[in-house]
C-alpha cells in the first residue's frame, strides 16, 4: 500500500512527485534495514512506471530500447519525503515468521500518484505513465470540455 502528494504544473502537465509513503507487511522483519531498502527500490521502480517508463513501438520496431531514449526514474525523480513503514505480525511460513518483501512494493505507487494527481487536478489519468504531455492533455481536454457546455 502506499499514499502519494503531487504537485501538477498545469501549463507544462509535469507532476512532481513531493511525497510518497509505502507500507509493507513483512511478516517478521529480520534485517529491518534491508526490508526498507527492498520496499523503498521496488517503490521507485513503481515510480518509474507511474511517471516515466514506457516502451514506445512503430510499426512493431522497438524505438527506444536503450537507456538514452528509455527514461528511468532518476535523483530528480525521487520525492522531497519518500518514507518506507514496515508491519510486522510474525505470522508468515518462511524462517522466523519473515515473508518477501521487495515485490509488492511496486505495485502502489502508480494508483497512488494517480489519486494524488486526481487530489490535485480533478483529472482521472487513466494511461500510464503519466508523461507531461499526458496530463497536459488531460488537462486541456478538461478545460475544453468545460468551455463547452
């Protein structure tokens, strides 16, 4: 699970991501230090997915295949406050009651910056990633929506 605070730039459609919070069931945490690190890189990653990345295709050829035209999350990507908290109820089958951590991580993020773009804008962006060019569209298809009735 997690939560998200966005700013949206309404004239450029850029969202910045200025807080993020994951929450992860650990069962037990062993290494609590390294649970965080596993939770807090798969957030990124979601982040990534939210925000940047995505394969772009014409006529079936992969156009952006390598690192310089695919845009992953970077240090400017990362928000201002970026928390990891770890539940614990030991219950789990693996050794000492601990569970996988790093794979749900990545799941949150895109639904929450979504929200939280929603929170901002009043705008559903429904098409990941959630490029500027997306919302700035979003953004002028609203307003233009609103203009005409």
């Amino acid at each position: 699970m997690g939560g998200a605070e966005v700013q949206v730039d309404v004239e450029t459609g850029e969202v910045r991501l200025l807080r993020y919070i994951s929450t992860a069931d650990v069962g037990r945490a062993i290494n609590p230090a390294l649970c965080e690190g596993q939770d807090e890189g798969a957030a990124m990653q979601g982040i990534g997915h939210a925000l940047r990345e995505e394969l772009v295709f014409e006529h079936g050829q992969l156009l952006n295949g390598g690192l310089i035209d695919y845009a992953v999350p970077t240090m400017e990507t990362l928000p201002d406050e970026f928390a990891s908290i770890l539940f614990e109820d030991g219950g789990r089958p693996g050794p000492y009651g601990a569970k996988g951590v790093g794979e749900a991580g990545i799941v949150a993020p895109a639904p929450a910056i979504a929200a939280a773009v929603y929170a901002a804008t009043g705008l559903c962006v429904r098409d990941l990633p959630m490029t500027p060019e997306r919302v700035w569209r979003a953004i002028r298809a609203a307003r233009a929506a609103r203009g005409a009735r």
